[in-house]
C-alpha cells in the first residue's frame, strides 16, 4: 500500500521535485527524510531517496574538482540518433573493443582493467537510423552502493533508452550477469517488462493534469489515483499507466525509484576456448526472458546482429512524413513506440499540428489502397508514410 506520509512531507517533495540546482535539490531531499516516519513501510522509500542523494553529493565533488582544474570523469552524455543504449559490463568483457568494432569512436582499447573512467559514445548505423552506443565505466560488486563511481554508471543507466548487458564467454558468463543484474535491481533498474509500468511526463505551469490508463488499476480508483498525484503537487503532467497497476506503483513513479530499460546480452568472445559451452550454460539460465547475441569483436562474429536486435527490442517504428503537393517524402524517420498514432506523431512534428489536426493521408504497404484518408487515432506502423493536413 502507499507510504501514507504527511501532507508536510508530500509538499518537500514536490519542492524536491521542482528544484534543478543540484546543492538545493540536496538541502531539500535531507529535510525531506526528516518528515518521513520511520517504520517498515517506509524503508524502501528511504533507501532509495538516501541512493539519490548519494549521486548528487558525487555530482557537486565532481563540479568542484572541475572548477579547481582538477578534471575528473563526466558522466552525463546528450543523446543523439534513434535512441541511447549504454553497455555495461564488468573489467575486461570487451566493452571498447565493442564500441571500436560498431562505431567509429576514438576509443582507448587497453587490456588493463578500469581503463574507461567516464562514458565514451559512438554511433551505431542500422538501415536508415543511428543508435547512440555508450560504454559506460566497468561495473563492479557494490556499485548500487557507492563505491567507485558505480551510482553514476548506473545513472547513466537509469537515463538511457535501452541497455547492453555484456559478458566475457572466457569466463563464467552467468556470474557476472548475476552481478549485473544484482547492481540494476539494488538501484530498481529493470530489464523485464514489469506488470505494471507508469510514467510522468511533467508539462509546463497550467497544462493540467492528464491520467492515461492503457492497462488497469488493481486496488484503487481513478479518483485516488489523481488524489494521490495532486497529493504529492503533480498537478501539471501527462501520466500514462500500463499495465496492471497498483495504487503503491503509482506513489513509486512519483520518486522515479523504478524504471524499466530494455536490454539485450551480449556475450563476446566467442573465439576462445570453452567460449560454446559457456553459452550454452548463459541460455540456459537466461531462458528466453532477454535476447543472447554471441559475438567475437577480434573477429567480427555476429556483430552485423546488433542492430536489427536492438530496433526490436525498443519496440519502436519509423515513420516518415509528406509534405501536401510533394512527391516525395523525408528520408529522416520520427521514431515513435510500438502503438503510436496519427495524434502522437502531429504532436513530435509539432504542437501546432496536434492541435490544429484536420486529417491526413496514409501510405502502407498493409493497406489494399494507398494513400488512405485517416483521423488522428490511426494506429502507425514501421514504414508508413504520413502526409498531415491542418485546419
């Protein structure tokens, strides 16, 4: 069930939530525990808001030792191409050699262990699409817990689009996707698609708020769905539930304290010796809960699978747009999610095509007759070709 915490607490954390200084988000989040009761079902919460602020204190080390000339890694990474996906793994699986064999990044090959000290991106081409790779510092046992820079590494995680998970075949596999996989879950990072996913999308000051329900709420009504959010002060946002949701998933979306990323493996090395029974061993304890790409980045094997299994696995489209009284269309897609329609892809155009939406014209290869007239609920497809007409 929700925390049930007082209105004083509810209303730091909408200050919390509200502040983008990072010694000011710090003060507050202190003072925030300060009006949490301390019982059982308040633990959970605790820990994670503690693990946040574990971040930000490295975060203003971090701009000190830059201030002062001392350098120091940076960790946060603009995202670029169709979606970023960040490799993780532990010392010496093959994360540069990854990052070198894909893309064309300078990267710094080295078989000594802890070489990469802050992310690294390189752009991976797939058909007509980029995909932003970032090896992200080796991870280690611990790393949800603060030592060396682990919280950052996994915050890099936490704000990428979809993950790596790699893996050394010359080594026991299944061991240091355990570790990995321990490392994600003590920060509530997911790799499986949870039964219940909810994401809040804060919207600018009197856009209102809007609660969209795809799946359905267990134990609780709209009603307290939106008392509970207006609660907490989010008042001003898109909140979108999947799934089957409870009212205690809805309250954990409000600290961001679970997020689910989808992943791929990949396991390199296959060059070596025991490299095929160590995958075997890897599938079996994996089963088919994540896809298992084998791969020797020394010889190129099963590189050319990347790509096509990272697009999947995202669950997105690419669809491309028509100018009225234009032959052709633009050779850049949006990429949209599984799902989207006419509405979603006017509303990534612009706002102006949202609102002023009067019907648009559909090319598909799955339609008997192309172009075809349409309203804004047309569900899109990969490769579809959509001309917008505005009032």
């Amino acid at each position: 069930m929700p925390t049930n915490l007082p209105a004083e607490a509810k209303r730091k954390w909408a200050e919390v939530s509200a502040s983008r200084n990072p010694r000011e988000k710090l003060r507050l989040m202190q003072e925030f525990l300060g009006l949490v009761p301390k019982h059982k079902g308040t633990a959970k919460l605790c820990a994670q808001v503690k693990k946040q602020m574990a971040v930000l204190r490295r975060e203003i080390e971090e701009g000190k030792r830059r201030k002062a000339g001392k350098g120091g890694p940076k960790f946060f990474i603009e995202k670029e191409g169709a979606a970023q996906i960040v490799i993780l793994g532990l010392a010496n699986v093959g994360k540069s050699s990854l990052l070198a064999a894909t893309t064309k990044a300078r990267v710094e090959v080295s078989p000594a262990p802890y070489t990469t000290r802050e992310p690294v991106p390189g752009m991976l081409p797939y058909e007509d699409i980029q995909f932003q790779l970032v090896e992200a510092p080796a991870l280690m046992e611990g790393a949800a817990d603060g030592k060396a820079w682990g919280l950052q590494t996994l915050a890099l995680a936490r704000n990428a689009d979809g993950l790596i998970l790699m893996v050394d075949l010359g080594q026991n596999s299944v061991e240091q996707l355990s570790l990995i996989l321990s490392e994600l879950e003590k920060t509530r990072i997911l790799v499986s698609k949870p039964k219940a996913r909810v994401e809040i999308e804060s919207k600018f000051m009197g856009a209102g708020l809007r609660i969209i329900v795809f799946g359905k709420l267990l134990d609780c009504t709209f009603k307290e769905v939106e008392e509970l959010l207006k609660g907490y002060r989010v008042t001003d946002a898109v909140v979108k539930i999947y799934g089957e949701a409870t009212l205690d998933e809805v309250e954990d979306a409000i600290f961001e304290s679970t997020a689910y990323k989808p992943a791929i493996i990949i396991a390199n090395k296959m060059d070596v010796e025991n490299a095929e029974a160590n995958l075997k061993l890897l599938e079996a304890y994996v089963g088919n809960q994540l896809p298992v790409i084998a791969v020797s980045c020394k010889t190129r094997q099963g590189l050319e699978r990347i790509g096509a299994t990272i697009f999947k696995t995202l669950d997105i489209i690419r669809v491309y747009t028509k100018e009225p009284n234009v032959k052709s269309f633009s050779e850049k897609p949006f990429i949209l999610k599984k799902g989207a329609t006419v509405y979603d892809l006017a509303r990534n155009i612009h706002s102006d095509f949202s609102e002023k939406f009067a019907y648009a014209k559909v090319w598909s290869k799955r339609l008997v007759f192309s172009p075809q007239k349409v309203g804004a609920t047309f569900p899109l497809e990969d490769g579809d070709i959509v001309e917008i007409h505005t009032k």
